[in-house]
C-alpha cells in the first residue's frame, strides 16, 4: 500500500483568503460570523452568517469564466489554485492520467438557481439561461478544476451534505493508497448564503438567533447554544502518494493515515444521541491509522453548536476513547467560522494539518457556561501549545453520513 501525504492546501472562508491569514485569525480567536449584506436579511428570522468577504473571483479566473460560474465553483478554483501553488506541481512533469479531482458541495449552485427561478417568474422561460444546469450541479466544482489543470484521472463528487470534505479527502487516500492514482485534489465548497437557504434552516431551528451579537452566536459545547451559523467558503488539499512527491522533491505537510465513514441509519437530520455512527466512523479511521486511542493528540470535532449534535458528538469520543476522551484536547473551528456545510470537512483538515506543523490547537470560543452532558477537554477560548503528532478530524452531515480522517504530522 502506498503511503498518501499532503503536499498543498488552499482555502477560501470567513476567516480570511488564503490560509495564513486563516490560521492566525483562528488561533487568535477571532470571529469570521457577522451581519448578512450580500441581501436584505430584514425581514428573516435570523440576519447573520459566516461570509466570504473581499473575494474577487475575477481575479483568479477571469471575468468571462467567472460568468459562467456560481460562486461554489468561485471558491472552489480560488482554494485549487492557492493549493496546486504550494504543491508546486508542475504539469507537465506528472502523468496526468494518474492525476484527479475529488471535489464535492452539498447544495452546489443554489444562487444561481434562485436568480433564474427569479427571473423566469418575471420574464418568461425564455429568459433562462441555457447554462443554468451546468452552473448549477454539485460536480461542475470537480469538473472545472479538472478541466483547468487537465487531470484525466478519476473525478468525484461526493455528496455527502455536511461530511463531504471528509469524504473527499477519506476516498482520495483510499484511491492513492491502492495505487489507482499518483495525485488527487480533494476538497469541497459551498455558497448557500442565499434568502431561501436561510428561511430553511431557521424555519427547521437549526440556526442560531443571536443577531445583535453575531461574533458570540455559534457557541459549540456551550449550555446557552442555540443553533448553527450558515458560512460559506471551499477548502482544497493536494494528496500524493509519498513515492510520487518524493520524486518530483516537493514538500510534505503531513500524511493522511486513517478515514473511517459509516451511516447512522436513523433520521433524515437528527443525530442519534448515543453517537452509534459517528463512533464507528472514528473507530474505524483509528483502526486503519494503526493507532490506540492513547497515541491521539487532539481531535478537530465537527461540533456545529446544535445541542442534540454536540452532545451526541461528545457521547461518541467517549464510546470510541474511553477514559482517554478526558485526556484528549478538542478543538471547534465552527465556533470561529460557522458552518460552511460541504466546505467544512476540509477548512477544518486543512486547520488541523496546520495544528500538527505549528504544535498549536485553537480555540473553542464564546465556551462560557460548558453544557453539563458536554464535560471534555474543548480548549475554551485560547490557544494551546501542544506536543502533537496524530490528529482526528469528524465530519457529519444531514442523512446520517458519518467521516472521519486521521493526519499524521510530517516528520521531514
């Protein structure tokens, strides 16, 4: 079996647009979340978001190309480039059949979507734009990185709602440990922050309401949390087999070592709250990691600030690690970012690939009153220095879809 490491990363968030400036905004502890101007939010029941902010897709694709693009794929190209950048791959020094895309998002173009449906209602079918579908799907992400850096190896689009980075990254490896590919991009984006998205999931009470105080809304692991904050963004990692990055001399990040998926089998959005399927993914990455649970050195919990999610997510460390859950730091990016849906998984492995090189676990913030069913180790509120090598990332998402992934820090 082929040993997979990281070799590039690249991102898009409310945190900022490339991934130093992330990094030192989120182990800083600052806030990403904030009143929604991309449209009039008045009359919502809940007015704030994780958005993108001074993002010029122009820039990185073209004013023609970007057209034809919805903003998914905006971030999704930005994020490829900044991590292709990193990877230094040169390509027309790889085979390029052996290279591939493994890109997903879990609602794809909605915003397009919505500003045709807007405008058939007011000028007839014949005003729609022929390209609606191809902007639209949920793989055109994949499709478009595939086409700009001419990968003619496997492609996916996972749609695995909010596990979907995870997913990604998880059947990459798995790809590229077997041998079937040298080089896969693996990732996800998301750009949801539209009117009808919002309604939704305030009308499901899934979001929180706090909108005077938006950088204290999403409050992971915290008695007084009152829902998710939708956030948007795209997060991509460059994986090689280590043989095919040591040939070609380039840099190693980290390696991915373990991905573990599993189905919770129970309700269309709620969470078991034993934490049955969550727990079996984790076991199930441990387990091809080779590890016990005393080698881990901190956990990147999906942690989205629901209380049934978060204490189901607690319930399943527990099941999985034992006494050793006590020990174990854990760390919620979302508390910072909110929740960028089918982005999330690989924002939040690209934070925890930067944990292990930095030695640094962020903060859980706005972690005031703990939830008494939530009694871990969640990091409230500042960074902690940390001796790490093996990290968890968790990733759920609506249906029941369970992921996990282990990263090993890079010993070069």
């Amino acid at each position: 079996m082929e040993q997979v490491v990281i070799t590039g990363t690249g991102l898009i968030s409310p945190l900022g647009n490339d991934v130093d400036t992330f990094w030192r905004r989120l182990v800083g502890g600052e806030s990403g979340i904030s009143p929604i101007v991309s449209f009039d939010a008045a009359r919502h029941k809940v007015r704030i978001a994780g958005a993108v902010r001074d993002f010029d897709p122009q820039a990185v694709i073209g004013s023609k190309e970007a057209r034809r693009m919805d903003r998914f794929c905006h971030f999704a190209l930005a994020a490829a480039e900044q991590a292709v950048r990193e990877a230094e791959l040169q390509l027309d020094r790889i085979d390029r059949e052996r290279m591939g895309v493994y890109v997903g998002s879990g609602i794809g173009g909605i915003q397009t979507l919505m500003q045709q449906a807007d405008l058939s209602a007011e000028r007839g079918p014949s005003r729609v734009s022929p390209t609606l579908v191809p902007m639209m799907i949920p793989n055109m992400a994949a499709a478009l990185i595939s086409i700009r850096y001419g990968a003619l190896g496997p492609s996916l689009a996972p749609v695995t709602a909010c596990s979907i980075g995870n997913t990604a990254i998880g059947e990459a490896f798995h790809a590229i440990r077997s041998g079937r590919a040298d080089v896969i991009l693996a990732g996800g984006a998301e750009a949801a922050l539209t009117d009808i998205a919002l309604a939704s999931f305030a009308n499901a009470t899934a979001l929180s309401a706090r909108n005077d105080e938006p950088q204290r809304a999403s409050r992971p692991f915290d008695a007084n949390r009152d829902g998710f904050v939708i956030a948007e963004g795209a997060g991509i990692l460059v994986l090689e087999s280590r043989a095919h990055a040591m040939r070609r001399g380039a840099g190693i990040l980290g390696e991915v070592i373990g991905y573990g998926a599993s189905s919770d089998a129970y309700h269309m959005v709620a969470t078991p709250p034993d934490g049955d399927g969550a727990a079996r993914a984790m076991r199930l990455a441990l387990t091809e990691a080779g590890l016990s649970p005393d080698e881990l050195d901190v956990i990147s919990a999906h942690a989205t600030s629901t209380v049934v999610g978060d204490r189901s997510e607690t319930a399943a460390i527990k099941r999985v690690l034992g006494g050793e859950a006590y020990r174990i730091p854990i760390t919620a990016n979302k508390s910072m970012t909110g929740h960028m849906l089918g982005a999330s998984g690989a924002v939040e492995a690209i934070a925890l690939l930067r944990s292990l090189r930095e030695q640094c676990i962020p903060p859980t913030v706005n972690l005031d009153t703990p939830d008494p069913a939530c009694d871990l180790d969640y990091v409230p509120n500042e960074a902690r220095k940390a001796g790490l090598r093996y990290g968890m990332s968790n990733s759920f998402g609506f249906g029941g879809h369970n992921s996990a992934i282990v990263l090993k820090a890079s010993e070069a």
